[in-house]
C-alpha cells in the first residue's frame, strides 16, 4: 500500500501533485472510499462531523471533496458482521481509502478487529491518504497526550511505519513546537511534527516529506 500521510488533508498543489503520482492517474478518474470511524472514538466528534465527511462539505473540501470520480463509506464498525466475501472487493476496486481523524487507538482497534488491517498488505497499488489519527494509526505509537478513547489500553497502534506523527503544528495552543519536543522526547523514537501543509509519502519503505508549511523531525 501507498501512504499518504498528512495532517489537515490535501491541502495544497505540493501534496496535491504527490496525491496524483501515487494514484497514477487525474483524482477525477478515481474511486475512493471513506472511512470516518476514528471520529466515533473522539469525544469531540460526532454525527455532524461525520456527516460533513461523507457529503464532501467545505470542511472536508481537502479529503472527501477533492473530486473524486466517485466516494463510498467504509464503516469498520460494520464489517465484521457482514463477512469478507462482500467488503474484500470493495477495498480491491478502490484506487483510494481516505481515512479522516479521530481518535488514533479507537481506530486501530477496529482496523484490527474488522480485518483491515490484515488485508492492507494485499493492497500494493492502493493510496491510504490519512487525516491526523488516519496517519497517526500506520505508526508504532502516538503518545498519551493524544489518545481520547477511554478504552484504549495504551498508546500504541498498527506500526506500518517506523516513526510517529505529531499532527496539527502550532494549530492549537496545544500543538506548539514546545509541545512537539517534549511528546517526541517521552516516546523516544523516530517521529516527525507536521502542520497543516505538510505531508509524509512512503511507498515501498522509502519516506518523503512533501511540504509548503513546517514540519520537524525527531530522532
């Protein structure tokens, strides 16, 4: 599978062109589909968020309404009811899965427990294109600071990626570069801070930082 890891989504021609590489192809040509489940783990999320997310609405214009030739919703939740033999074909037709925030853990949970996970490997030529905890999720860990869900056993997540995420980059009075320095120093491991215009492109273990904005990394 093809990363595209970001924090606020598509948002600029830099990370728009290293979206249209990945995917070989015009966005207009390609079919995506939506996974919103790492919203219902945030308690800040919720049904007007997800909402916004499946209807391409302005706040979503960097994710689902980008122009895709066509969106499904992948809802993780579902899928372990309903049997591999109809959800497995979806995924292989799907030239993209964009993957919007929430909470990181929650959504490696059902990754994991939907089967996702263990079917990524057998998905080379499709993008991943992650929003906040739909990057964060492809790394090891992503710090206490950022799990939500209060049912998560720790911090760590998939580990497709040998680094961690701190998103949002002095977008909130949270996520200063301070914050950024002393997050990556608890964790001890390879990490990058990414803002809003930045991106982390990995295809076949080799990363490239696309970038308009600031990004740092650590270790």
């Amino acid at each position: 599978m093809k990363l595209l890891l970001t924090s606020g989504g598509v948002t600029n021609p830099s990370i728009r062109s290293a979206l249209v590489e990945l995917l070989n192809k015009p966005i207009g040509q390609c079919h995506a589909l939506v996974v919103p489940t790492a919203q219902w783990g945030h308690p800040m999320c919720g049904p007007a968020s997800v909402r916004g997310l499946l209807t391409a609405g302005p706040d979503f214009r960097h994710l689902s309404g980008l122009g895709w030739a066509s969106l499904g919703v992948l809802e993780l939740t579902a899928l372990p009811t309903i049997g591999k033999e109809r959800w497995v074909p979806w995924l292989q037709e799907a030239d993209a899965i964009l993957v919007d925030g929430g909470d990181a853990t929650y959504l490696s949970h059902w990754m994991r427990e939907s089967g996702l996970a263990e079917l990524l490997p057998s998905l080379p030529d499709t993008v991943w294109v992650g929003v906040s905890a739909g990057s964060m999720v492809m790394t090891p860990r992503i710090g206490a600071s950022f799990v939500e869900w209060s049912s998560a056993p720790d911090d760590r997540t998939l580990g497709v990626v040998d680094f961690s995420i701190f998103p949002h980059l002095n977008a909130f009075p949270t996520n200063t570069s301070a914050h950024a320095e002393r997050w990556a120093a608890d964790l001890g491991s390879p990490a990058y801070a990414i803002d809003e215009q930045t991106a982390i492109k990995v295809v076949d273990g080799s990363v490239e930082v696309i970038s308009e904005g600031q990004w740092k990394k650590f270790g």
